[in-house]
C-alpha cells in the first residue's frame, strides 16, 4: 500500500507499506524494514530516494519533531532537502 504523506511545488513523500504489515500488526522490536519505508520525490531535481529500516526510523522520529513545531512549507521542504543528496535514482515516468 502506498500513502502520499506530504506534496508540495518541490517535494512529495509516500509512505509504503508491504501487505504483510497490513495483516499483521508490527512488533515494536521490529523495524520497517520488514514493513516498508518512504520514497521521497524531489520534483526539481526529477529524482527519487527510498529509504527503510533504520533509516525511515529515524526519518519519522525527524518529522515527527518538525511537526511539533508547526512548520511552514518552506520548513518541511528544507528538511526534505537534506535527504536530496542521498538521492541516485532518477526519476522514470511509466
């Protein structure tokens, strides 16, 4: 299952989740790995970055914090900027 969690001019972000994570709840010492991860698209650039496990953990304990702060676009996209370099994928339309 795929959730687009945020969209903007610049950024759009999904959350996916494998149908094994939907039948069965997470364990809490079990990590996304096994259930999923992010895709972050930067429109700009045309390229895409898809992170897991430990990683989307930390991403979400990242927004999460960002979140309490009520932050503007331009603050989300700034955060989402950061994780741009990571990117190698260039981004296909099908």
């Amino acid at each position: 299952m795929q959730t687009m969690i945020y969209d903007s001019d610049a950024f759009s972000v999904f959350q996916l989740e494998w149908a094994d994570a939907i039948a069965e709840p997470k364990a809490e010492s079990l990590g996304d790995a096994q259930h999923g991860g992010f895709e972050i698209v930067d429109k700009f650039a045309r390229k895409e970055i898809f992170i897991e496990g430990l990683v989307a953990d930390g991403f979400r304990l990242r927004v999460q914090s960002l979140m309490a702060g009520s932050p503007t676009t331009d603050d989300i996209d700034d955060f989402l900027d950061g994780f741009s370099a990571l990117s190698r994928q260039n981004l296909h339309a099908h």
